[in-house]
C-alpha cells in the first residue's frame, strides 16, 4: 500500500482593470479546499453521488478566508459571475477565469473586496474553496479579472 495521497491544491489572481491598464494584482496566492469542496465535489464527482457538484460560478466578498466549515464566501458581493474552465487531456489541473465587468454593474458603488471563492450556483451554500488576500477598492468603472487554478498531484 503506497503512503502518498491525493494532494489538491489551489491557487488565484485576482486583478483590477481600469482604462486597459492593470491598477491592482493580488499575485498568486494558495486557496483553502473547505470540507464541503471534498465532500460534494471530488468525492461526490467521481462517485457520481447525487448533490455531487461542479463548479460553475466564482464569487468576490469583502470578508477574510473561509475556514474548512464554511459553506459560503464571508461578505460576498452581491453579483456572480460565470467561470469559463479549460483543462488538456495530459492536464492534472483545470483552470477557471472570470471577468467582473463595470458594464455589468456588479458594484453599484465602490467595495473593498478582500476574498475569491468558487461555487456551484448563484445560491449561497455551495462553496468549493475560497481565500482571502490584502483589501483592495474596486470601482464603479473597472473591471476584476480573475484566474484560479485547481491542480491535483
């Protein structure tokens, strides 16, 4: 019996775009997979468990980083966004990007937001994994560009 394991691993960017021009960057930064994520989306998944789930939508708040039993994203911002996911058949890891754009409206007002979480539905409950990173102020007139990849060894 081998003694390594299964090991995921997450990490985000989140960016502000004004005018083209990138204004904020969180950098790369680790996730935390909470026990929800294991639950109904890797084991669930792969044993094709009803209320198994994938992720479908990713989240910003102005709350810290979720703890291993939190199921929603700490002050989440109202609106959501569709993710777009891309992996390769060689590829142990996915990649999902999103863009919260001003057009959208999805800050009727300027918000410090401080946390990244991926979900399965607009609904709250549903979280995957999730961090937080330094507060950054967010614009009526920008855009926030998200990348978080999930990768597993």
């Amino acid at each position: 019996m081998s003694k390594d394991g299964l090991k995921v691993r997450g990490m985000y960017r989140v960016q502000i775009e004004e005018d083209g021009s990138i204004v904020g960057d969180s950098g790369w930064r680790e996730n935390q997979v909470v026990n929800l994520g294991f639950n109904w989306y890797l084991a669930g998944a792969l044993g094709a468990i009803a209320n198994s789930s994938q992720v479908s939508y990713m989240a910003l708040g102005t709350g810290g980083a979720p703890g291993a039993a939190d199921t929603s994203l700490a002050g989440e911002v109202e609106a959501r966004t569709a993710v777009t996911a891309a992996t390769s058949a060689d590829s142990k890891a996915v990649r999902f990007t999103a863009t919260f754009a001003s057009v959208g409206s999805f800050v009727t007002d300027n918000q410090d937001i401080s946390n990244i979480g991926l979900h399965r539905s607009l609904t709250v409950g549903s979280l995957f994994a999730g961090a937080a990173y330094a507060s950054s102020t967010v614009a009526t007139n920008q855009n926030v560009n998200c990348t978080y990849d999930v990768s597993f060894s």
